[in-house]
C-alpha cells in the first residue's frame, strides 16, 4: 500500500510540475524559463545591450519605421528585474538599432550613420556616416577599439578604426543580408539568411560554419561552445557548428518578434526585445 501511495504521489508531483513549468513558460525541450518582462513602453525594441559596469541594460527602440528618418527613436535603460529605469535617457535618434559598448561610450547603428553616446551623460557625442549606407543593423567592437557593423541592404560589413573613419570591411556576394554580429576570438561572426560565417578580422577572409534557413537577427555566444540566435520573427534557438539546432523559444504564431536580444552568462539571463510588442522578455537558460 506505502508503495502506491508513495507511486501516486510521484505522478501527482510530476504534473504539478508540468503544470507550472507550462504556466512559466518554459518551453520546447524545458531549456528555459520566462522570468520577467518590462511594461510595453519600448517603443518598437529592436536590440538589447547589457552594461556589466553598471548592471543595467540599454534598449534601442525605433519608435516607428525601422528606414523613417523621423527623428522618433530613443534608447530606454531597464535593470535585470525588469524595471524601465529611464524611458527616453537618448531621445532624437532616427530608426536606432544594434548597440555596443567601448570605453564609456555607446555606440547606435542609426539607419546610415553611427552614433556615439557618452554613456556618463546620455549625451550624443559623434556621429560617424557611412557613404552608401542603407541599413546600418548590428554592431560589435574588438578589443582595441574598432567598430564593425552590418549593412543588411548592400551586403557589406564596415568598420570604424582609431583615425573614425568608416571603411568597408567585407563586400562578399556570399553574404547574403548580414545581421547579427559577435567578436569571439579574434574572429568576427555573421549572422546571415542562411546561416553564420566566421570572419577573420586580419584580412575579411570568410566561412559559413553553421547552417540555418529563416535568418538570424540576435547573435549571442553562450559562454559554453553554443550560440543563441533569433530570427526576428520570433524563434530563438541553440546552435552549435556540430550539433543539431535546438527550439528554446518560438513566438511567431503568437505574432511576438524575437529581435536582437543580449545574453548574460552570469545570470543564464537571456533578454529579448519584441519589436512591434514594445516589450523586452527575460528568459533563464536551464541547466
């Protein structure tokens, strides 16, 4: 009798579990879990940069459409509890975008220019136009400085070096529609419609190493040999060169974008801002 009761109160546990990671929002293959997520204030968020000085995290949002030179986008600050500390901190932006960090600075992809924000005083300090530009979208910056971006719309990866002066980078046919980007060992990754290159940054020299149909938005490394990526229209997945994609996350039947989204490994916190939900998610990788 002890062992049925004992079998029953296994089963019973089981799904009480289920029923609570399902109302959680843990997800395909149980890989994360939602854990929060901002009032719907972030007008058209389409990236999500952490500063780990100041253990905040800075949101550009659009605030219309992604190529109006309107003048409408801004940049909120949001803590790791979800609480938008500062709405508008940068105000006056056209259609901003990807976002890094380099010495104090914020540095913005603004439709066809980079903008260079002081992050001590919110102030806009710089702006770096790029000849031909299109569609400026996703940024990282190497360990001395330079600024590499992506031009979705001409196929092109600029960068900006000490003397500030943009020059194109990489302007390869086989890139088709570079976005997301990751500096990870002295390599640049790219992510593209049809999966992520690894880039050498000494001479621009290009390899897909990774496969993927749908695009990929957000690039983030998760700090163990795996990358996580968004395709925009709301799928995030675990990627790895030798293994089989896994589906942590898919909102597109739900109409909720999966945007440029930041990644914390001290805190298994995975952060994705929803575009035309005006929200930024927080997610917690599970072991």
């Amino acid at each position: 009798m002890k062992k049925v009761i004992s079998f029953i109160t296994v089963i019973i546990l089981i799904g009480s579990l289920n029923t609570l990671k399902s109302q959680s929002g843990l997800s395909t293959g149980n890989k994360i879990l939602k854990v929060w997520e901002t009032t719907p204030a972030l007008t058209t968020s389409e990236s999500v940069c952490f500063d780990p000085e100041r253990n905040i995290a800075y949101v550009s949002c659009i605030n219309g459409n992604p190529v109006d030179k309107d003048g409408n986008g801004f940049i909120a600050k949001i803590d790791l509890q979800g609480n938008i500390i500062e709405n508008k901190w940068v105000t006056g932006l056209n259609a901003p975008k990807g976002m890094g960090i380099y010495k104090n600075k914020l540095y913005v992809t603004d439709i066809d220019n980079v903008v260079e924000i002081d992050i001590s005083t919110g102030k806009i300090e710089k702006k770096y136009f790029v000849d031909g530009a299109k569609f400026l979208n996703d940024i990282a910056i190497a360990k001395n400085g330079s600024v590499y971006i992506t031009d979705m719309a001409t196929n092109k990866i600029i960068v900006i070096k000490e003397d500030g002066k943009p020059e194109i980078f990489v302007d390869a046919k086989a890139i088709k529609n570079p976005n997301g980007l990751l500096i990870e060992d002295n390599k640049l990754l790219v992510g593209t419609n049809d999966g992520i290159y690894r880039v050498r940054l000494d001479n621009g020299k290009h390899l897909r190493i990774i496969s993927i149909d749908g695009g990929i938005d957000g690039l983030k490394s998760d700090g163990n040999g795996n990358y996580i990526i968004s395709d925009w229209k709301g799928k995030v997945q675990l990627v790895n060169p030798e293994k089989p994609p896994v589906v942590l996350l898919d909102t597109s039947r739900q109409g909720v974008n999966a945007a440029d989204l930041e990644y914390i490994p001290s805190e298994k916190l995975l952060l994705i801002p929803t575009f035309g939900n005006n929200r930024v998610v927080a997610y917690r990788i599970l072991e």
